[in-house]
C-alpha cells in the first residue's frame, strides 16, 4: 500500500534528513515509528503528504508515484488520508461541529452527509456533548479527539498521527491510543509517531525504530528501544 | 455541487468576518482612512476642475470692426471662425446697437461720457466677435489666423483691432497654470492613492498571517486552492464594503461643513451639493474601490501560504 523506496532527504544547506529509508506498509497495518527528536520521523510523514519532495529515491502509494501527482490529484489524495497533529491544528473560529465540516465540505461531501456524519463521528470519540464548544473551550485530550475524529470523518485509507500524545497527560494519552486502536480494528492504516514508552510497549504492533535519518530497526512485534 | 460550493464560502466568509470582531474592526478602519483619502482627492479634484473652468471662462478675444463694416461680412467671418477646430462656439457677436447701449449702460452715472456721446452724433462703437478657445494654448493660433484675414485685405479690410496681443502674457500665465496644476494634482492623486492601499494591503496580510495554521489546515485535508481563499475573499469584500459605507456617512457631516466655505470661496461650488446631486456616482467609486482594494488584497494575500 506504501512504499518508500531508498528515500534520501538533503536540505541546501547540506544538512541531511533522511538516509536510504525502505520500508513497506500493507493495508491494515498499525505503525508505529520512533526515535529522538531530529531522527527524522517529522519529515518522512511530510514527504508522504507531499509537503516536502525527497531528493532521491520514490514514495508510492496504491503503486502510484506521488511526486508525479498535480495539485488536484494531490488534493484529491490527500482527502484519502487523515492527519492528527501534536498540536491539534483546531481552526480556533470555528466550533467543533464546523471544524470537522469543513473537512467534509473541503472533500465535496453534501450537506445531508455532513449533518449525518459529524454528530456520529463525535460519539465515536466521546464527545457529542460539545459539538457547539470552541476549541478554546475544550481540554487538550477533548481538542485532540476532535483532532481525530475530523481526521477519521472522511473514512480515509490511512491515519498519520504525528506525536498525537506529545501534550497530554497520561490519562488522555490512553484514551487517545484506544481510539487509534480502534479505528485500526475497523479497517484503517494508522502511522502513529511518538516518543512514548509506555504507549509503544502496551501496542504491542509493528515498530520502526529512526536514528539520524536511517532506520535502524523494524520489528513486527516492537518494544521500545533506544 | 458549484452552488453548495458558493454557498458554503460566502457563509465561511460572513463566519470570518464576524467571530474575528476586533481585527476586522481595525481593517475597517484602516480601510477608510483608503477611501477617505480617496473620495477627498474626488473632492479636491472638482473644486480644483471649476475653479479652472471658471478662470478660463474668463478669457477671450474680442475682434473688433470698423464702424463701417457690414453685418453681413461680420457674420460671414463669425461663420468661418466656428469651423476652425481650435474655437468653441458660438462665437458671440455684438452688434454696433448692443454695443453702445452697453456703453450707456456701463456709464449711466457718467453725465459727462454720455453728454460727449450725445454731442457726436452718430454711434462711434464698432460691433466686436467674442471667441473662447477649447483649450488656452489655442488663442496664439486663433489670433494668428485673424491676423492673417486681416492683411489679406489691408485695404479693404473691416478689422479695426484684436485684443489678443494686450492679453497675450495674462493668458499665457493662465495656461502655464492651469497646465501645471492639473499633472501635480494628478501626481499627488496617484501617490496618495498609492500609499493608502499599500496600507490596506499590509494589514490584511497581517490578517491573513494570524490565518496561516488554518490554511495549512484546510490544505492538509485536501481542500483545493479555490475552496480556501473564497472565504478569506469574501471576508476582504466585506471588510471594503463597511469601509466604504462608513466613510460615505462621515463625508456627509464634512461636505456639509465644509460647503458654504467652498461655495464662497471657489466661487459657486457648494461641495455638499456637488455630493448629494452625484451621490450616485460617489457611492459607486467609493463601494467599488472599498470591495476591489478589500479582496484583491486578501485574494493576493492569500497566495503565500497556499504553497504547501
């Protein structure tokens, strides 16, 4: 399903930030992807959202090239993948019905579909009761679970959280990895980056371990482990 | 589907403008200070169109006769004067009568001047043509031409004298002026204008940079360049719009303060009525300015952070 295939990063300034990454991804799959800060987990998920194009090797998805996609194919792509964030990336003016709307609205859904869809999506993640509430009004784990469920709402192929528990407490942090877990369970991808022990060994999934840029690991049955 | 997509900017848009209260509001007002500077530069532009008008109305030559010449050669050479391209008609043409009850008019209080009148008999006054150019540059050519007429037939001819050579430096001056303060003002137009939209501009890029994590946001799920920048758009019209509004209310105390000042001293230009009798016209300029400046500048703004 994804396919990175000696993928290089090197910056102008000749810093670089990926080395000969190869890995596979089959559908289905929970992914999980560690290492320190500035190992490179950031940009690799960029390069596959087509936020950044890799100075050597390819990114294939369903066996398609993503660097030779236009702007309305990538558009068009990226609608098939949900992404939650470390810091949520809430739009700050809009509540969180609107805020997982647009997502629908952005993807061409109708209206009827919007309405039907968004108040089911928020009792997915528990929180039917502040679909009116804006974000400045919620706490972190309610901001991230709104986070999630806008990411899931178009029924994407794949869901990339990038630290999706970097700013919450414990307590939350599991809540969140259960609604990973979930989700994976109902058929989605997910690609989960974290720094995160406990999170990684309680998985009990795949686990790709980075270090400056190189995959130094890649285990099915993964610990934590660096 | 295009239509939901509409509905769904303009909505995204009105959502905008209204839950960010405190920028739009200083948007607003940066925008009027635009318009303001905008419609003071119509304003300006009038009292400075009629005072030249009027100066100009002012100068003309007069051609004038022989007593003897014959009224019809005079309207023969008042006819080939209106088919020069230089000459406004009509050119006005006095006849020897007008001309001296004119004189008795001028000098009713003068029992000298009319007893001495009285004493020559016969009415000393040649009748005259007064001629208005198009433009003042053109009297030198107009005077030239009567001048040619005139030694054309020295010995017959009906011309006694043109006034133009007395006027010469008087109307010179004139041109030089007028001339001289239609392309400053027109400079000084255009580097307001200037100014006052860079202004606007900058402040609804400073807008749309407080915006930037949402349009990342929209970006990464998937909505496509149009669908993002409708709103901020819509929002920039909006924004013009109430500017616009806002600086049609404030001119209307400010023209109607200001008009009985102009109206004595620009002789006859009241601007308060000048404002209301082409209101029309104002609110079209000013609304058009307000909604064009508002959302090309957001649409411009925009652009920067759609490159992800």
């Amino acid at each position: 399903m994804i396919h990175f295939d000696d993928v290089s990063k090197t910056y102008p300034d000749d810093s670089t930030a990926l080395e000969e990454v190869s890995f596979v991804i089959e559908p289905k799959e929970f992914v999980s992807i560690v290492g320190h800060s500035g190992a490179g987990k950031t940009t690799l998920l960029k390069m596959f959202l087509g936020e950044e194009k890799p100075t050597k090797g390819k990114i294939f998805y369903e066996g398609v090239d993503i660097s030779t996609l236009n702007k309305k194919e990538m558009d068009l792509f990226r609608r098939k993948i949900g992404v939650v964030f470390q810091d949520f990336r809430l739009i700050p003016n809009k509540n969180v019905y609107e805020n997982i709307a647009f997502a629908m609205e952005a993807a061409g859904r109708t209206d009827e579909e919007i309405e039907a869809d968004v108040p089911h999506v928020l009792d997915l993640v528990d929180l039917g009761k502040k679909i009116w509430n804006f974000p400045n009004e919620l706490s972190g784990g309610e901001k991230q679970r709104v986070s999630i469920a806008r990411a899931i709402v178009n029924q994407p192929d794949v869901i990339i959280a990038d630290e999706p528990t970097g700013n919450l407490d414990p307590l939350n942090t599991f809540d969140i990895v259960q609604i990973l877990k979930k989700i994976n369970d109902l058929g989605t991808t997910v690609i989960l980056t974290t720094h995160n022990k406990g999170v990684i060994d309680s998985l009990k999934k795949r686990v790709i371990t980075m270090e400056n840029g190189r995959i130094i690991r890649d285990d099915q049955q993964g610990k934590y482990v660096i | 589907m295009f239509w939901i997509k509409v509905k769904r900017i303009i909505r995204a848009g009105f959502f905008s403008f209204w839950r960010n209260g405190f920028i739009s509001l200083s948007s607003i007002l940066v925008m009027i200070v635009t318009l303001f500077v905008i419609g003071s530069v119509i304003f300006s532009s009038v009292v400075l169109k009629t005072t030249l008008d009027q100066l100009r109305d002012k100068v003309d030559i007069n051609v004038y006769f022989i007593t003897s010449a014959k009224e019809d050669d005079i309207l023969a050479m008042k006819k080939n004067l209106e088919q020069l391209p230089e000459v406004l008609p009509p050119v006005e043409y006095v006849s020897r009568e007008d001309e001296l009850a004119n004189f008795k008019k001028r000098h009713e209080n003068d029992q000298f001047t009319l007893q001495a009148l009285e004493e020559l008999g016969e009415n000393p006054l040649g009748a005259t043509l007064n001629i208005k150019a198009k433009d003042p540059s053109n009297y030198e050519s107009i005077a030239r031409y009567i001048d040619s007429k005139t030694s054309e037939a020295v010995s017959n001819s009906i011309i006694d004298k043109v006034n133009y050579y007395q006027n010469k430096d008087a109307i010179d001056r004139l041109t030089k002026i007028i001339n001289s303060a239609n392309s400053l003002g027109l400079i000084l137009t255009l580097f307001l204008v200037a100014i006052s939209i860079l202004i606007t501009f900058n402040t609804i890029r400073l807008v749309i940079y407080m915006s930037r994590d949402e349009i990342s946001v929209m970006r990464l799920v998937g909505a496509s360049d149009r669908y993002i920048r409708g709103p901020f758009f819509v929002a920039g019209a909006i924004y013009g719009f109430l500017s616009a509004i806002v600086t049609l209310l404030i001119f209307y105390p400010v023209t109607l303060w200001l008009g009985g000042a102009t109206a004595n001293f620009f002789v006859g230009l009241n601007i308060f009525n000048y404002y209301t009798e082409n209101f029309g016209e104002i609110f079209l300029i000013i609304v058009g300015s307000g909604v064009l400046i508002g959302s090309i500048s957001s649409y411009l703004a925009v652009r920067k952070y759609l490159r992800v």
